[in-house]
C-alpha cells in the first residue's frame, strides 16, 4: 500500500467478495475505489461487506473492463489464471466457482484481455498490480510488454519464494 498515494482512483477487477479493494480502502480512505466483478453472486457479497464496514465504493457489474469508465491511477487484480486441465487443490476446487479459477488454455487469457482494454482507462502516470500463477512470469512479461510497451515491471514473490505478484508502471 506504500505505493498507493491519497486520492488516487483505483479499480479492483474481478472483485468476488470485494476483500483487497475495501481493504484498501479502509487503510486509504481518500482513495477513489471502485469494485468490478461480472458475477452477480460475488457483487452481493461485496455489497455486504462494504456495508459491514461502512465504506464508500463504487460497484459495478461488468465483464472486464466494459461498462467501465475511467481513467485510473490504479488498477488491481487477482484474475482467474489457472490453466484448463491443471490439477488444483479440491478445497479450492469445491469453495471457489470455475469463473473465478480458469483462466483459458495457458491460463492468461484474462491477462491478455484486461492488458488490451486497460489501455484507453489509465492515466498516463499508472500502476497496474496482478496476482499471477507462479509459472506464468515470463509469458506474462512478454504479454505485458507486447500490449504496453516500454513500461517498468516488477515481480515479487510469496513466502515460499514463488513468483506471485506482478506490478507495472508507467
């Protein structure tokens, strides 16, 4: 949250039940937050919560990027990567729904559309902040630089030293 400035305008997409935005939120209350999710299920989740906690966020169904109007300082995102046939824990398998898990052939097919619509949604000065699988590094900073460009990418790893999260700047 460090790199996060006071008023930014921020887009959780792909939300579920809204846990990383009003979290954010809750430590930055000046921040612009919006929370994008396309399952009505997991909107009403977040609905709940933002009410629990009594934080003032906009929600909004959409199928990525579409029904979205920006532009953002910030866009974050746990998209479904996992790849179609890859063998998951069944704990994840029966509590998460498949939308929320497979992400296409390789698993980037979500990547791949939230990197082209991103485009004409970002403020010129952007971060943009993906949880990845953790074999998806290199294919996935090819990907971003194909659709991006010239821009600074660093990956960080979870605690048991795993790439897990990508974060790009302009």
């Amino acid at each position: 949250a460090k790199e996060i400035k006071k008023g930014s305008k921020v887009l959780d997409l792909g939300t579920g039940t809204g846990c990383i935005g009003l979290t954010l939120k809750k430590l930055i209350p000046s921040l612009d937050m919006t929370l994008v999710d396309i399952s009505e299920n997991a909107l009403e989740m977040a609905r709940q919560n933002q009410e629990k906690k009594g934080l003032d966020v906009t929600i909004i169904k959409s199928n990525f990027l579409e029904q979205v109007s920006g532009p953002f300082d910030i866009i974050i995102s746990n998209p479904p990567y996992i790849k179609e046939g890859e063998e998951i824990e069944s704990i994840v398998k029966e509590n998460e729904p498949s939308l929320a898990l497979y992400g296409g052939k390789d698993g980037l097919d979500c990547y791949r559309t939230i990197l082209n619509q991103c485009k004409s949604k970002l403020n010129p000065k952007f971060m943009i902040a993906f949880e990845i699988g953790c074999n998806q590094r290199e294919e996935l900073l090819k990907l971003i630089h194909q659709e991006l460009g010239d821009v600074k990418v660093i990956c960080k790893k979870d605690l048991s030293n795993r790439d897990r999260m990508i974060f790009i700047f302009s």
